[in-house]
C-alpha cells in the first residue's frame, strides 16, 4: 500500500512529507494506522545526528497511538480494530530478560530494531523510487500507516483519546516509571528533578502520586516554574539565577538539610536533560549514604559520565531507566485506565497540536522551549 509519512531524509535536516509504498505485515507483524503521535526530544536527537544508532533515510517517532488495521501470519493477540501504544521497549514475555524479572529490557528484538529493520531483516517501507526507508525504535510513529511486531504493541481500551494517550508510549510512562518501577520512591522523600519538559513534568507527576514531600525543579528556563508547580513541584531552581559561587549542587544540599539533618541531599534526583555534566550534579546533589540518581536523559555519541569514584563509595547510587523500566503490554493499558481514571494528568502537557504537514513546527517549538509535548494528528 501506499501511505503518508514524515521522512528524515538526512541528519539536521528537515523532515519531509512524502507517500512512501508500506509492505503488507509479515509472520507475527501487524499493520497499524497511527491516529497520533507525540514529538519526544529523542527523535530530535537522533534527527539531529547525536544518535550512534542514527540511521537516514528513516521514518522517525516512537510516541504514537492507532488502530490494528491488519494482522500478519501467526498473530494471536490482537485483531483489526483493536487500539493500541506501539512499544520501543517491547515485551515478549520469552526471553532471558523478560524471563529474569529484573528488567523491562526485552531483547527479544532489539538487534534488529536498532539497525532500523524488522525482526526478520528487512524493511516495509521505501520511497516511491524503491530507495529502502529505515523503522526507528521499531515504531517509525510519523506515519499515517506503519508495521510492528505483536510483541511490540499493547493493546489498549477503545474510549480512551488518541491525541492524548499517544503520550504514554513514551513520556508519561517514562517519567511516572522513573519514579514507581527504577527509583521505588518512598512517601515523605525529598527529590530534585533536572529538565522539566515533556519527561520531567512527568516524574513530578510520579513523584507526587508517591507521596514525596519536598519536589525541586531544575530548569534554565524560567518559564518552566509554573509548569513545575501546575504538576506539584513544591521549589524551582534556575542555575543561571544563584548567586555567584553558589553551585546548583549547594544550593540544594542547603535546602535539604533539617535542624536534625545537618549534612543536606537530596534522597532521589533524576536527569531529564541528557547533559552530561548535569547528570553529575544530579548525582552529587543526592544525600550521603542512601541517595540515588536516576539518568533518564539520552546523551550524544562519545559523551561519558565522570565523578569521584568517593561519591559512591560513600553510598550514593548511579541508575538508569528505559522507558521508566515498565513492561509494556502488561503496563502501558494499566496506565491508561490511570488516565482514563483521572489519576494521572496529561491533556495540560499536549500544548501543541498539528496536522502531519506542519510536523517540523513541532520541533521548532522544542528547540524554542515553547512547547512541552507537541502531537501530530492524522
Ligand atoms: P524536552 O526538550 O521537552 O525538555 C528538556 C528540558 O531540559 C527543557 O525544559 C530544557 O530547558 C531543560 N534543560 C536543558 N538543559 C538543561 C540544563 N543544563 N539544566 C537544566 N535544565 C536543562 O525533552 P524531553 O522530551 O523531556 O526529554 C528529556 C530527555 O529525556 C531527552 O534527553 C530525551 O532523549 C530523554 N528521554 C529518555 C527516555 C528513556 O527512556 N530513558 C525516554 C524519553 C526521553
Ligand atoms: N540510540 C541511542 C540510545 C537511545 C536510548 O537510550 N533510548 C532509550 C529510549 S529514549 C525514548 O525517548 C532506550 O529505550 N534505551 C534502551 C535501548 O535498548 O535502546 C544510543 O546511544 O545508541
Ligand atoms: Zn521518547
């Protein structure tokens, strides 16, 4: 068939709109028509050229929602008409590592999908000409019809909005898991959120469903505080705005310590920047002997993270979190109903909707810091 895509045709160019040919799905494939989709900072950092798995021509965009339109050979668990969140992280429910219960990361796929393919090696979609256009995280969400592997797609009920729950196959899961499945926080804890756009924003929202007692937002943008605060961040800290000499790291070390606690930190921060040095001050801002840092952030090829080897040694811990470790076709419709249940937040955070044609506007609005989830509709 043929269908509507937004194509990366290069790295640091623009995305272009174009009809692509889609193959039909293969043994255990399904064909989906994507209803919405979300813009995540990572599709603009792979856009950008930072991503060392960056592949062109591809179909970016792993934050989407839509309906089974057709079910390849061997499909069990889904139908056409079901609705269902394309997973990046998918659950398989078979191999070593859904098996373990220690992680989301399943492996069934991820060989193939980070060389841009399908499980069997090759590609469904390519241009008009016949040129192969790459899968993304093994969603490619940008475009009006795409193919995944059951085991990547969790099937979600039917009342709940496209444009809004396209959120949860990246963001919002992200940043609530952060929280509930990586960190486990603890009601009462004091916690410091680094980057509050469209992943921060939701590990206030986590952090607050946890019960956590003090919230401290980090951000170079001064706009972000009432948006900290709409979601419940209880203190605001913009680093360009501390007095001379005072680090970000100091400064909340002070506004943690008690008349008791005269030693200050944070009990749990998180990275929402994928800056490296941030991530360092994420770690050594957190209390000696119990804190823990979770990297959320996606760093540029070659970056590395660096600290005194002392700052763990005197008990602080170093995690990271993929997809806020949730398993997908087991989480992601629980999260829904969270939702659908009014328990979490998300339609305040979609400040942005466009129509495919204008998808390129929706990265000029992040690199603005204007938007903090822009959706492309179908
Ligand atoms: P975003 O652009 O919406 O938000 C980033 C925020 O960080 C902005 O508010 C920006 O002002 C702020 N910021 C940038 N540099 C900063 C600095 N030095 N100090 C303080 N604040 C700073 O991006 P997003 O969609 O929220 O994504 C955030 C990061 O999370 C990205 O690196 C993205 O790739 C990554 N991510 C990771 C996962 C995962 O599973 N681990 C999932 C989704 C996104
Ligand atoms: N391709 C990059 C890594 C990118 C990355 O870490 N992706 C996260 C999800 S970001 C969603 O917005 C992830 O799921 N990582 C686990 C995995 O298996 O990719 C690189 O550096 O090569
Ligand atoms: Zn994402």
């Amino acid at each position: 068939m043929r269908t509507r895509a937004a194509v990366a045709v290069a790295a640091g160019k623009p995305l272009e709109i174009m009809e692509v040919n889609l193959d039909d799905p293969k043994e255990g494939e399904v064909l989906i028509e994507i209803k919405a989709t979300g813009i995540c900072h990572t599709d603009e950092f792979t856009l950008s050229g930072a991503d060392p798995e960056g592949i062109f021509p591809s179909i970016l965009g792993h934050e989407g929602a839509g309906v089974v339109v057709k079910c390849g050979p061997g499909v069990k668990t889904l139908k056409p008409g079901d609705h269902v969140i394309p997973l990046y992280t998918p659950e398989c429910r078979e191999c070593p590592s859904c098996l373990s219960r220690k992680t989301n990361l399943c492996t069934a796929i991820r060989a193939t999908q980070g060389q841009g393919l399908m499980p069997d090696g090759t590609t469904r979609f390519s241009m008009l000409d016949g040129t192969p256009i790459y899968h993304y995280m093994g969603c490619s969400t940008f475009a009006q019809h795409t193919v995944l592997p059951e085991i990547a797609l969790a099937k979600v009920r039917e009342d709940a909005p496209f444009d809004k729950i396209c959120y949860i196959g990246c963001g919002v899961t992200t940043g609530v898991g952060a929280v509930l499945n990586t960190a486990n926080v603890e009601a009462g804890a004091k916690a410091v959120v680094f980057g509050l756009g469209g992943i921060g924003l939701n590990v206030i929202q986590g952090l607050k469903l946890a019960g956590a007692d003090m919230i401290i937002g980090v951000d170079l943008n001064d706009d972000k505080k009432e948006w900290g605060e709409r979601f419940g961040m209880t203190h605001f800290i913009n680093p360009k705005s501390l007095p001379e000499g005072t680090s970000v790291v100091q400064a909340i070390v002070d506004m943690t310590k008690t008349p008791f606690d005269k030693i200050g930190g944070a009990d749990y921060s998180f990275d929402c920047t994928g800056n490296v040095k941030v991530m360092r001050d994420a770690l050594e801002c957190t209390h000696r002997g119990w804190g823990q840092s979770i990297i959320i952030g996606v760093a540029p090829a070659g970056a590395v993270i660096e600290t005194r080897p002392f700052q763990l040694v005197t008990g602080r811990v170093w995690k990271g979190t993929a997809f806020g470790g949730a398993r997908g076709r087991t989480d992601v419709p629980k999260i829904v109903d969270w939702y659908m249940d009014g328990k979490i937040e998300i339609d305040p955070m979609i400040t942005h909707i466009l129509p495919l044609e204008r998808i390129n506007e929706g990265f000029d609005l992040m690199h603005a810091g204007k938007s903090i989830r822009a959706v492309v509709v179908f």
